[in-house]
C-alpha cells in the first residue's frame, strides 16, 4: 500500500492533504472530520501528505509498482 493513515485519531480534518496532494488521492469528510483516502491507487508516494500533515497522521511506504516510462514511435 503506498499510501495509509499511520493513525487515523490523529486526523484533525484539516485539509492539508486534500490540498497538497499532487494526484487527488484523499477527500475531506467534513461532517466527521476527518480526511478519507479515496484513491489510494492513484498515489505516486511523493511524500508531500508526509511533509505538510501537521499532525503526522499519514504513513506512506515505498511498495509502489511504478510502470516504467514506455516511449512510442
Ligand atoms: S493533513 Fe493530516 S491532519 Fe490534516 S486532514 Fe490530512 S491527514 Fe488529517
Ligand atoms: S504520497 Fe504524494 S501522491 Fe501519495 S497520497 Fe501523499 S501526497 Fe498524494
């Protein structure tokens, strides 16, 4: 899994992920406050959910099969 909550108590609902994350992967529950990871697949482990969480909430790990680039002529 590239992208997982590492605890999801920690989630404050902020927002942040849902704002920084280059490839759409999270959307806010604003009625429980808490961040949902929609489109887990859709994450390319940049690691900016990482950097920008204020509480640390979110774990990001390195298993993620990225195709190689194919070049067609
Ligand atoms: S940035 Fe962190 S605390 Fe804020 S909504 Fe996302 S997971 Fe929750
Ligand atoms: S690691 Fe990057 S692509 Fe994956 S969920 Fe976090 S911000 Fe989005």
């Amino acid at each position: 899994m590239p992208v997982e909550y590492y605890d999801h108590g920690l989630c404050n609902g902020c927002g942040t992920c849902v704002l920084t994350c280059p490839c759409d992967v999270f959307r806010l529950d604003k009625q429980n406050k808490k961040t949902i990871i929609a489109y887990r697949s859709e994450c390319q482990v940049c690691g900016m959910c990482i950097i920008y969480c204020p509480t640390g909430a979110i774990a990001v790990t390195p298993e993620k099969d990225i195709k190689a680039m194919t070049a067609y002529m």
